[in-house]
C-alpha cells in the first residue's frame, strides 16, 4: 500500500457491529496497536470506524446523545486511553444515522452536534474525526414520489456548512446514490464552502462487477475529478477535495478498498488497476487514465509492449462495456438485492431503499427535476442546475437519472431510447468477447496460473453479460412492446 502512495488506513468496516465495537477496549486495543505499528513502520497512519452508540452498547451509559456529559466522558477516557497505547492513532471514521447504525438524529441532534463533540475530544491529541454523509432514509415508501435518496446528502449537511470543527472531515461519496456504473457527481462539493471534504471513491467493484467482471474505474473517477461545480470559477471538484479552492485544512480522496484474501490479493489480477489508479489519482489528478493504466500494465505483465500494451487495450473501454450491458443511461441498480451481482431489474424496485427505475408500459426513469419531480436538480450550481432541468440538455449518459423518458424518445444518435437499450446489450456482449479473443492471443506468453485465473474470470464475466443483455432486454420488450429493428433474439 505505501508503494502506491496510500498514507492512512482505517483498517475496519464503517459498519461496525459488536465485536468491532470493542477494538476501542483492553480487549482488543494491543491486537490494534500491533497492526498500528506495523502500518506507521511504512508512513501510513491508522484510524478505526467506531460505532456511534459505542458507550451504550458497552454498557457505560443509557444513551449516546452527543450532548449528554456523561457521553461525553465517557468518550474522552476512552479517547485518553487510546492514545495512551497508540500515540500515533490517526483518529475516527464515523458513519451515524444511516442504513441502520445509530446516531445523533434519535436526540434530535444534527450531524454537526455529533461530529463536533467527538472532534473535541480527539483534538488534544491531534486526531481526526472523519464523518461520512452517506445519510439517507431506508425505510422508504415505493408510492411516495417526491421522497428522493438522491437529495438526501444534500438536505442533510449543506446547511451546515461552517459549522463543524477544524478538525472534523465531511468524507462524501462521488456521486448522491451508490457508487453506481453511472450517476451525476454529488452536489455538495458545490455547496459547502466552510468545511473540510473528501470524496469517496469505491475500489471495490459492489455494483460494477465485483471483480469477476473487469471494469476499470480510472477514466470514470478522471470525469468526476475533473467536474466543474460552478461554486466559483476554478470549482473542480479536484480543485475542491485538494484544498486549493477554499484553503481546507483537512482534505483529500478516500477510497473503499478490494484487497482481500487472494494470492494476487483482488481477486481478479485485472482489478489491481483499480487500486493502483486510485493512489495515482490522489497524488496527481491530472495523469490520464491511458498513462495510469499502461504504467499499471508494465509494473504488473513486464515490459515487453506486445503484453502490456494487450492489457491495456483490454481494461481501456470495459467500463464504457459493463455499463453497456448493464443499467443504461444513468438508471442504476437493477441488480440482484444482496448479493449486487448480476441482473434482477425490479429487484429493489418496490422496496425500501429508494432505488427505483420507474418503468412502466410507455417508458422509464426517475424524474428529478424541479418541474414534475423531487427537486433534485435545484441542489447544483447554475449552469448545471438548467441544464439538468432541461431533457434537451441533460447529458444523455444520465438522461434516466433525471428524466423519465418514452421509449419512442429518439436520442442524438438518431435511435429510440428502447433501441439503444437494445443495440447497447448486445454490443456489450460482443466487447467481452473480444476482450477474451485479445486475451486468448496471450497464451504461452503470460504466466500460465495468471492466464488461467484471468481467463475463468472473463468466462463468467461473459457468462454474467449474456445474462444481463437477455433479463434486461426481455423486461424492456415485454414491457414496451416494441420490437428490435435488427430482428435478434429476445425473449
């Protein structure tokens, strides 16, 4: 991790249940200060997800409302004794009042309330409090129309802008849903101004392949890096998690990593470039994607260009190829519930999570602008703001995520949008193809296990492309009712 340039580490889930809610105790703090020591041995600073209720749930008070002075004691002995074993500890990395973890909501607190409390008791010994603003209601209602998870971040911490302590960060996911294969960037690295940020990027293939299926991420974390906010003339979104638009103290790129227990530690030996790439992004944003991904290639197959120049070749155009065969125009999701892998296009659609597609007979998508739907797009800066608003001029690769749209609706390719879902699924298959073919063209040549393990994955993942183009385009032609020009096969 330190020869990419990765400089701090939170080493458990944000998630944190009971066991992980006592690596702040004796019980497991020297296991800790171990790992601790090991990291700082190679500059990378150690932080932990703590569990927000974390005294109630140790039984040291009956509640965890920020505000409550025995919380608050409680909370700065155990800080004292933390840094007592581990004085180079980095700090905490909170996720409060969302898909089921506890937070300062259930006492009518803000998010600034709770941030703030730990931020103070953290300070002396110079840690961090990093709070993440994926904060949303989970439990809602699929009738319920104007109920949009997509505002959610915003409506939850813009108005707090300047009211978090110095050394309180806001960590925000790129764009307001999930770290779907497409979505707008989030609108509040266009509002807060006064606060210290991250972006979150996610690593870990959940929604766009999970590592079976090869989806380098690079050239989408590129665009968002290189989106124009219009909170100012220079308001990038790099320029705004760097530190060089507002003079944040705190700033930078967090990343939810995909290393696990595999001998080439990913899984898929092609999602390395993931990883790889992230750490090139936070140290230069400005490297292209083609840079990064040829750099990976020869670090990784060699240099002998008929090798690394194949890879890159391959990985180039396969995000562009999974969100082909997947979930078009921005729509999102449409995957299995749990597992997030493979199709399954009403599989959250009536239930709580506010993910919906909205297709019905004539057309789909979620209508999110201020006209007819949720308000959504009144969260970003002008000119985005109109523009979003507008279906003329929403970017088409997001049309879905802001507009519902008939299926006769013809695109700037002069195609029906159920033809482009069409057209997009069975060229998706075919790009897969291909990438296996140049693959292929790499036997003998690459290590024989490396070969092997590649070429499995790239079996399912051909495998898990045919699925999706047939479930998504059967749903879309059963329910359109309208045929394929090209006559192929639908089901």
């Amino acid at each position: 991790m330190a020869s990419i340039g990765i400089n701090a580490i939170t080493i458990n889930n944000v998630n944190v249940h009971a066991v992980e809610t006592r690596l702040i105790t004796d019980e497991y703090l020297d296991k800790v200060k171990e790992i601790n020591d090991i990291f700082n041995s190679y500059g990378i600073k150690l932080y932990l997800s703590i569990n927000f209720a974390a005294s109630v749930e140790l039984g040291a008070t009956d509640n965890c409302d920020p505000l409550c002075e025995d919380v608050i004691r409680w909370w700065e002995e155990t800080t004292r004794h933390l840094y007592e074993v581990i004085p180079s500890f980095g700090g905490y990395l909170v996720k409060a009042d969302s898909e089921g973890r506890p937070g300062p909501f259930t006492y009518g607190r803000t998010h600034a309330d709770g941030a703030n409390m730990l931020a103070r008791v953290i300070k002396p010994y110079g840690g961090i409090v990093v709070w993440r603003c994926f904060v949303y209601n989970c439990r809602q209602d699929w009738r319920d129309r104007k109920t949009d998870r997509a505002r959610a971040g915003y409506d939850n911490f813009a108005y707090l802008d300047g009211e978090f302590e110095d050394n309180v960060v806001l960590q925000i996911k790129n764009g307001p849903m999930d770290f779907q294969v497409r979505e707008p960037v989030s609108p509040l690295f266009g509002a807060l101004k006064k606060t210290n940020m991250f972006i979150e990027f996610q690593i870990a293939q959940e929604y766009t392949g999970q590592q079976i299926d090869i989806c380098y991420l690079v050239p989408m974390w590129k665009e968002i890096l290189d989106f124009h906010t219009y909170a100012s003339d220079t308001a990038t979104v790099k320029n705004v998690v760097s530190g060089r638009e507002y003079g944040n103290r705190i700033c930078g790129i967090a990343g939810v990593t995909n290393t696990g227990n595999d001998a080439n530690w990913t899984g898929h030996d092609f999602a390395a470039a993931n990883l790889y790439g992230f750490a090139m992004l936070c140290w230069n944003p400005s490297l292209s994607a083609e840079e990064i991904g040829t750099e990976w290639a020869k670090c990784t197959f060699g240099k002998d260009k008929e090798v690394y120049g194949r890879v890159y070749d391959i990985i180039s155009n396969s995000w562009l190829t999974y969100e082909k065969y997947t979930s078009p125009l921005g729509i999102g999701w449409m995957v299995n519930p749990h597992t997030h892998y493979g199709p399954f296009v009403d599989g959250y659609e009536y239930d709580k999570w506010g993910t919906y597609n909205r297709a019905d007979r004539d057309g789909i998508g979620q209508d999110r602008t201020k006209k007819l739907g949720t308000g959504y797009t009144l969260q970003y800066n002008e000119p985005l703001r109109s523009m979003y608003e507008n279906v003329e001029t929403t970017p088409e690769e997001l049309l879905l995520f802001f507009h519902y749209i008939r299926y006769d609706y013809v695109l700037s390719t002069g195609k029906t949008l159920i033809q482009h879902i069409y057209d997009t699924h069975f060229e998706g298959v075919h790009e897969v193809e291909d990438m296996i073919a140049a693959w292929d063209e790499l036997r003998g040549i690459v290590d024989d296990t490396v070969y092997e393990r590649v070429r499995k994955r790239m079996q399912r993942q051909l495998d898990n492309a045919i699925e999706w183009r047939d479930r998504v385009n059967t749903y879309f032609y059963r329910m359109s009712g309208v045929s394929d020009i090209h006559g192929r096969t639908i089901y």
